[in-house]
C-alpha cells in the first residue's frame, strides 16, 4: 500500500472535512478517509477505503492475496462491479451491488478479494472496518453475507441501513457496538436524522453536497460532532453517500497494517503468527500468493 500523507481539514460550524490520503490496495487505487492524523475513530469505525472507480475485465481487477485481520470487522458494500471473497473459513461468496459482505475477525482470521473472472466495467464500493471491543475482539472469527437489506425513503432520498437502525428499520448484520452505517442515495436536498449521541461522518463516494456551510466531494470526509440529531443534505448533484457513527470509542486503540489491537505487544504477536504460518491463521483457498507483512518500524534493527 502506498499512501500520500498530504491530508488537508477545514473546520466550519462544527462540521470538520478531511481530505482522503491516496492510497494503492492490490491492483485498484483507494481514497482512505479514515484513519486521518488528527481523527483515528468515528464511534467504532476505524479505517474506510473508497474503492475506484475504476475499469476490470474479466482478467484485470481486484487482486488482494490472502493477507490477515485481527481485531476488527470488514464491511464490503459495492455500488458498480462485482467482487470474489475467499476466507480462512471456507467461505467463498461474490459481492455485487445492494449486497454486504461482514467479516468478523476476532482473534484471527484471513482472506483475500479477488475478481470474479466474468465481470467487465466499472468497479466501485467502500469497505470499512470497525474495531470490535475488548469483549469479542479475543474471539472467533466469522462470515456473513446479506443479499437484502432494508431500505428506507427519507425525503428524495433511498437510505439503504447496512449496520444499524434507521428510524423503525434494522439491519440483520451483525454489529459489536452500538453504531450505525448508512448508504444515502440521494437526488435533491434531504434530511437524515441522526442519533444525536453518536458522532458521525459522512464519506462521498458520488457527487457532492453541502452540509451547513461545507461542501463535501469524493475524496474527502465530513466529522459531524456529537449532539446533531439530523443531517441536512443539501444537493449540489445528484449523489451516492456513506453515513457512519456511533458514540465516541473510549477503549485505547493501536493499529498497524491490516491489525486492531490494544498493546504493541499484542500487533508483534499477530505479526509473527502471520509470518510464521504457526496455524494462528488458517489457509485461505486463493490462486494469488499470500500478502507478505512488512517488519513492524519497532522490530527494524537499528530503528
């Protein structure tokens, strides 16, 4: 992965944007809104990657070997292309738009996202991760995938609640903390309400809107601070959002690569089970060759 550490925030009536760092996951670049320097966690989220778009060919995409997680839950939410996830588990499951993909990794747990090998266009989605706490992060790993979520009209726009609850509806995923995650499909201004004990952000994955007196475009990320029980979308083109929150996490969180621990000594252990193959990790059925980690900056001799 390559990022550009030239990340830029304004902050305007308490609504605050961060630019995206460029990133390269597999073959495919990213916007990573999260983490930034300044903003590690919205509620429990913790990392989120908008992926493309960008164009495959039904031998040309999305090539992520094997490569581990600990710590925390993968969200895969797609809105062009298609995608194939093979697990540890023995899970092998293609993604396409409308659906989700929830990984939980708890202890350990590895996988990697590949192309389907019969898709050809357009390729774009997020996935996220959320840190799970101290009371399931030590856990068993697990899979799920959900072909249907709810959908709820707000305003002139169509709320899809992928983690959560959204007035009377309910996601069936999974979900370790209280928080939310929201697809906001949205064509002219509209209002979302909001649990106003949750903090929130707002990632543009299309278009752009305004929020108070911010304008928010793909590569950037809106914090919506504690208190704010609705968000007013205002619609400068019609736009594709994600909406994550949940309250402010207060468990210390030390994160490296693809790791969610609590100590360093707990990201070193990961990694040497990774590099060791000590059965920590199961196998993954996969034709591409398993991520290699890098050494940890506080194992380098000389560092």
């Amino acid at each position: 992965m390559r990022d550009n550490p030239d990340a830029d925030e304004t902050a305007m009536e308490g609504v605050r944007v961060y630019g995206a760092h460029r990133a390269t996951v597999g073959s495919i670049d990213v916007r990573r809104a999260l983490p930034q320097r300044t903003r590690r966690t919205i509620g429990p989220w913790c990392f989120a990657d908008h992926l493309g778009p960008a164009s495959f060919t039904e031998r040309e995409g999305l090539d992520v070997g094997p490569h581990p997680h600990v710590g925390l839950q993968t969200v895969t939410w797609l809105i062009e292309g298609e995608a194939l996830h093979h697990d540890s588990l023995g899970t092998e499951q293609v993604i396409k738009p409308g659906q989700l993909n929830l990984m939980t990794a708890g202890r350990g747990v590895a996988h990697a996202e590949e192309r389907t090998g019969r898709y050809r266009g357009t390729f774009e989605g997020i996935q996220l991760w959320i840190a799970q706490p101290d009371w399931s992060r030590g856990g068993a790993s697990a899979f799920e995938h959900h072909h249907e979520l709810p959908r709820v009209a707000v305003g002139d726009a169509v709320v899809t609640v992928l983690l959560g609850d959204l007035l009377d509806s309910s996601s069936p995923a999974r979900h370790d903390s209280d928080l939310v995650g929201l697809d906001v499909d949205v064509r002219s201004t509209s209002t979302v309400p909001l649990a106003p004990s949750f903090e929130h952000g707002v990632i543009v994955l299309r278009g752009s809107v305004r929020i108070g007196e911010v304008v928010v475009t793909p590569g950037s990320l809106a914090h919506v601070p504690i208190g704010t029980a609705e968000l007013r979308l205002e619609v400068l083109e019609p736009s594709r959002i994600m909406v994550i929150g949940g309250p402010a996490f207060e468990e210390p969180l030390v994160m490296w690569w693809n790791f969610v621990a609590r100590r360093r000594e707990e990201l070193t252990a990961a990694y040497q089970s990774w590099t060791t193959r000590d059965g920590r990790f199961a196998e993954v059925t996969s034709a591409l060759a398993p991520i290699a980690a890098p050494v940890p900056f506080w194992l380098r001799a000389g560092d």
